[in-house]
C-alpha cells in the first residue's frame, strides 16, 4: 500500500514531500494535504461496498470514542451519546431550516442499527424516512426497530429525490470521498440538502494516533478540507463544529474555494504532535500523580509547544490533574497560564 498520489479531497497532488512530510503513526504513513489540510493514510482502493464494511471493522465511530480523565480513550457513555444523538438532530434541524417543503423526504445513507431515524421521526413527525444500510446485521436491527431500511449502498440505489439525504462517519471510510458524494447529490431533490457529519481531525487528535488514523478510515476531514472535497463534487456547504464532529450542510453549488495558508498543513502537524504528546504525560500524570518532578516536566512541556491549541490543551489537562489531587491553588495557576499567551506567541504577533 502507499499513499495516494493526490489528495482525496481536493485533487492536488501530494508529492511535494519535502514540504509537508509524512508522519509515521504505528507503521503507517499518514500525510497532510498542503492545499486543504486533508490527512490521508495509505488505503487500499477497494469497491464501494468495502468503504461501508470498514465501519464494521473499526467498530463504534471515533466520533463516539471520549478521552477520559485518565487519558484513555473510551467508549463515551449514555449521557455523551445522547449529546451526540442531539447534535445530529440539531443538524436535522438546521437542514429542515433551510429547505421549504411541508412534509419532506429524508434518505439516511448508512443508519447502523437506526437510532437517528427513530429520534428524528419521534421529534419531527412530517419526515418521510428511508434508510440504507448494506451490513446485514445492522439493517436486521434497523428494522426491527420500524425503520424503513434497505440492505444498500447509496450508489447502487435507484430511486432519488429526496429533499434531504443525511450521512453521518461514512465519508471518511471513503478513499475517494468526492466520488461518494457526488452520488449522494444525484439523488437529490431540486433545492434539496445534503447534511453531513464526520470527525473533526483537529479535536479527534489526542486519540487521533491510536484510534482515527488508522486503515479503515483513510481520510480526515477538517473543516478547510471538508470544504474541499464538498466543492469537488459541485457543493456548497455551511459548516460547523460540534465538539469532536464537523457538520454540514450543502447544496447544489460551484462556490470559489481557496487554498488554505501556508503554513496551515504544518501547523496542523504540529498540533497533531503537541496534542499526542499532552495524551500522553495525561496518562503519566494520572498513573503518578502531579508530582513536584511531573509539574517541572509539565512546565518544560508546556514551553515547548508552538500551537495556541496545543499550549491551552496541555495546561487544562494538568489542571485537572492537581483538582483530582486535591491541589487547587496548583491547579489555579496552571489555568492561568493555559489562559496565557507564551513568550513565543506575542514574539509571533509583533
Ligand atoms: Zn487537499
């Protein structure tokens, strides 16, 4: 396997290696697009159907995994998937917003066992929803909860039209996500919408190099290149960020899309290296303690991150750890500083 020659979601090429290396994350490369900040690992092509089937593989989305106080990356619990289940309502919601038909038509492209067609039928009683899931298993589930679902991938579908088509962490098990889209708007309505939602790369980072990157998910998205990539398959899209997932919702369109600064792909590398670095004095610090020796470390460690992102990140975790401790005037002062700027911050604004 190798790295794709160009970037799944805004087509330029990736070679120029020298500027934007790849990193190597438990033996597997992994490159920054230096045109929309796309990552991408090295995927096999495969058929569409074994896109679908890697959700399987890499069992719950990272959307649901949650670093823990420890530093262990975990299944979220009830309360956080219900929080998750609202976000993609709300996301229904602002989908429902913006289009204008009374009573419309709602495709789910991959429901899993169909929890999201169950909330969002029960809160929104108009909709009329059919689902696709083409793992068996999890279509017999679907089912057998009401949900009007077919055993199939959305490109071998044959009906369309619908008003709204609803996909969420299937487009980055896509190693040509444009493609896949491009498929979803076909079967759209005239005026219809897409809404999506995936994993922000950005706030997956701290598991990012255990459970994001890895085979089965080939591409991830940031805003800047989820952007791209909709674009690339002729939409438009509004997009925001709910804690560990981006949204969006698109329509028909050819918006200008621009490359992302300069310096935008490494400082993202970066930011990859200084938030797996604070994963892991977190789990130092839980496994011994906020020693006097760890806070040193910690205030070494906290001297050596360059990203903002990175620096804030870093100081609320060994906050928390003193409160876990008991020490709280040490844990004030390491909120303090994650609110302020270090030297080399106000060095880069002047
Ligand atoms: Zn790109």
């Amino acid at each position: 396997m190798a790295l794709p020659s160009s970037c799944p979601s805004c087509n330029e090429p990736l070679h120029d290696r020298s500027a934007n290396p790849s990193l190597t994350v438990e033996g597997m490369s992994v490159i920054v697009c230096g045109s929309c900040t796309c990552m991408a690992t090295e995927a096999e092509p495969g058929r569409v159907i074994d896109h679908y089937r890697a959700r399987v593989w890499g069992g719950p989305p990272r959307a649901e995994l949650v670093e823990r106080d420890d530093g262990s990356i975990r299944r979220i619990d009830a309360d956080a998937e219900r929080n998750r289940l609202e976000a993609k309502l709300q996301a229904l919601r602002a989908a429902l917003r913006v289009g204008d038909t009374l009573s419309p038509s709602v495709l789910e492209v991959g429901c899993r066992q169909g929890a999201f067609v169950e909330a969002a039928l029960a809160r929104y009683r108009s909709l009329r929803v059919t689902a696709l899931e083409p793992w068996l298993p999890w279509r017999d589930a679907a089912a057998s909860r009401g949900v009007a679902v077919q055993a199939s991938t959305v490109e071998s579908m044959d009906a369309g039209g619908f008003d709204i088509i609803a996909e969420f962490d299937l487009l980055d098990h896509f190693a040509a996500p444009a493609e896949h889209l491009r498929a979803l708007r076909q079967r759209l309505a005239p005026g219809g919408h897409i809404l999506l939602g995936v994993s922000n790369v950005v706030e997956c980072a701290g598991s990012t190099f255990p459970h994001k990157l890895r085979l089965d998910t080939p591409v991830g998205f940031t805003r800047a290149a989820l952007r791209r990539v909709c674009a690339a398959a002729g939409l438009s899209a509004a997009i925001w960020e709910d804690g560990r997932s981006l949204f969006a919702v698109c329509e028909r369109g050819d918006p200008v899309v621009h490359d992302v600064s300069a310096d935008a792909a490494s400082s993202l590398i970066r930011r990859l290296r200084e938030n797996d670095g604070r994963l892991l004095f977190k789990r130092f610090l839980a496994d011994r303690g906020p020693t006097p020796a760890a806070l040193r470390a910690a205030v070494k460690v906290a001297e050596g991150c360059r990203t903002e992102a990175g620096h804030r990140a870093l100081c609320v975790s060994v906050a928390a750890a003193c409160e876990r401790a008991g020490d709280h005037d040490e844990a004030a002062r390491w909120r303090e500083r994650g609110r302020t700027l270090p030297a080399w911050a106000s060095q880069n604004v002047a």
